[in-house]
C-alpha cells in the first residue's frame, strides 16, 4: 500500500508538472513545412482526440491516410468532420479493435493488399487506468489494448514499411512511463495485482522501451526510424476514468490541436531523418531517460516475451 501511495504522489506530482507545461509557457509547434504528397499515413485510434486531429493536419500536407478505428460509423462521422475543414483529404477506414489480436492481423492484411507502399504509422489509440478488464486473449486490457496490440501491428506491417525510401513509426507514449516498471513476474497484473495506474505507467514504460528496442534491431542503416512520445495532458475521451471534472479540464488541458504538435513533429520534421529510439517531449527531443527506461536488458526481454505473448511468426521477427 505504501508503494501505491508514493506512486499516486508521483503521479500527482507529473500531472502538476504537466500542467505546468500546458498553462505557464507557450507550448511548441511543429514547425515543420514538409509536404506528404504521395505518401501513405496509418494513424490508430483517429476517430477523434489528437489522432483525429493528426489525420486532418497530415491532410493538409497531402498523404494518403489510413484510420484503423473499432466504430467503423465513429470513424465515418470523423472523415465528415475533416472533409469539412479540408474537402481535398485523402481519408480511408478501416476496421480495428486492438484489443483482438485477430482484428490486429484482418486490419493488416487488408492495409497490405491495397497499399504496396506504407511510409509512416502513427500508433496513437490507447486507454487510460481503465476498470481491470481483459481483451479477447486475455491479456490484461491497458498492457494489450496500449502495448501488446500495436507491437503487433507494427511487425505486421514492417516489411511494407521498408519498402519506403524513409519510413517512420510513431508510438504516442506517455511522461507517466517514467513511473512504470514492468513487472516480468507478472506481467498481466494477476490474482489481485491489478491497479489502473499500475497497468497504464506499464504500458507506456514498454511502449518506450520497445520503441528504443526496435531502433536497435533494426540497425543504423535501417530505413524505418522509430519515435516515442509525450503529448501532453490533452482533453480528449483518453482521461474519462482518470479526470473526471470537467472545470479541470477545460481550464488545464490541451486542446486536441496543440496536443497533436509533438506528433507532427515526430512524422515530420526534417532533422530527424537520421535518429531513431529516442523520445520526444514537447517538440524537442529529451536526451536523458529514467533509470528503468534506459535498460536494455529489460528492453530486450520484454521484446522477447512480446513475440512469444502475441505468436509472432518467424518472418515478421527482427
């Protein structure tokens, strides 16, 4: 009980700082003037929040874009949404639940057959210290739904990723992962384990270190780079179970705009063409990680343990 105590405290202590970001400075925006035309853009979780707003933004830069949804008619009300600020945009759905590893695969092999060619994939849906649930495996619903689900889409679409000439994937963590800690001896947070903080500081810490894995394997010649990232605290339906007074979060949160910068910025800014496996915050990198995000050897056994947990096949494995 103590240890859940601090880590509250903690986590307290990060939303202030947060906040602070938010409210007392100018939040940075994406400065970046380059152009997607031609380009082909899957971003998860796009029906509304920052990754509705992600997908409009790219629009306007001319990329073909992808939304992987679970209401196909919520992801339809959203491309109307966007078709009336941008009429030109370029917007496809298609169907997922990341929390069904099978919707995973279907959702991927039906973005392989219509696009040889995937330039950039935005792994933006998650939830947030929700009720412990489980997803259709049965893995515990924020480390599958946040984690598990788009380390396997990601692998899943990596060979059309490479087929890019400069590929990047985007996986919009959170600053909560510098609180987390993997717990490898029980990983699904089991028989009595389970605590929504604890589930969703996990979750975002192995995001980070798969993101710093990934770079890893792939290698420095590698044509795929890999980015993690801190939005910001934004006012979308992320935060339903965790902040739920909305004087709060309309006077302290980002609107889905500028909560989207640090995205942009990851798919687009032209001076990080060349790095890969770091993390952003926002717009500009931080060059330092907490002690249990600068572990590789958890990095590598959680990579492991992710392609044995998802069945991975041979071919997809780097």
């Amino acid at each position: 009980m103590c240890e859940k105590a601090e880590n509250a405290k903690t986590l307290v202590g990060m939303a202030f700082n947060d906040f602070g970001t938010n409210t007392l400075r100018m939040r940075r925006k994406c400065k970046s003037e380059r152009r997607l035309d031609g380009k082909v853009v899957v971003i998860t979780g796009a029906n509304s929040g920052i990754g509705k707003e992600s997908a409009l933004q790219l629009s306007k830069r001319g990329a073909k874009i992808y939304i992987g949804c679970r209401s196909l008619d919520k992801a339809q009300l959203a491309i109307n949404d966007i078709k009336t600020v941008n009429p030109s945009a370029d917007i496809i759905a298609l169907k997922l639940d990341l929390a069904s590893l099978k919707s995973i695969r279907q959702f991927a092999c039906d973005l392989k057959e219509r696009e040889p060619v995937i330039d950039i994939l935005i792994n933006n849906a998650g939830i947030m210290m929700c009720p412990e649930s489980k997803t259709t495996e049965g893995f515990e619903m924020q480390f599958g739904s946040n984690y598990l689900g788009p380390f396997l889409l990601t692998l899943l679409l990596l060979p059309h990723l490479r087929q890019s000439t400069r590929a990047r994937v985007i996986n919009v963590s959170s600053s909560y992962h510098k609180v987390g800690k993997i717990h490898f001896d029980n990983i699904m947070l089991a028989n009595g384990a389970y605590d929504p903080t604890d589930a969703y500081t996990q979750s975002k810490l192995a995001q980070v270190l798969a993101t710093r894995e990934m770079a890893r394997r792939l290698g420095d010649d590698s044509t795929v780079m890999c980015y993690a990232l801190n939005p910001g605290i934004v006012k979308t339906e992320l935060q339903k179970y965790a902040f739920s007074n909305d004087i709060m979060r309309n006077m302290l949160f980002l609107t889905p705009e500028m909560g989207c910068q640090t995205t942009l910025y990851c798919t687009l800014e032209e001076s990080l063409d060349n790095e890969s496996g770091f993390y952003y915050d926002n717009c500009k990198r931080e060059d330092s990680f907490v002690k249990h995000a600068d572990n590789m050897d958890d990095a590598k056994m959680l990579w492991q343990l992710s392609c044995e947990l998802v069945d991975i096949e041979e071919s997809y494995r780097i």
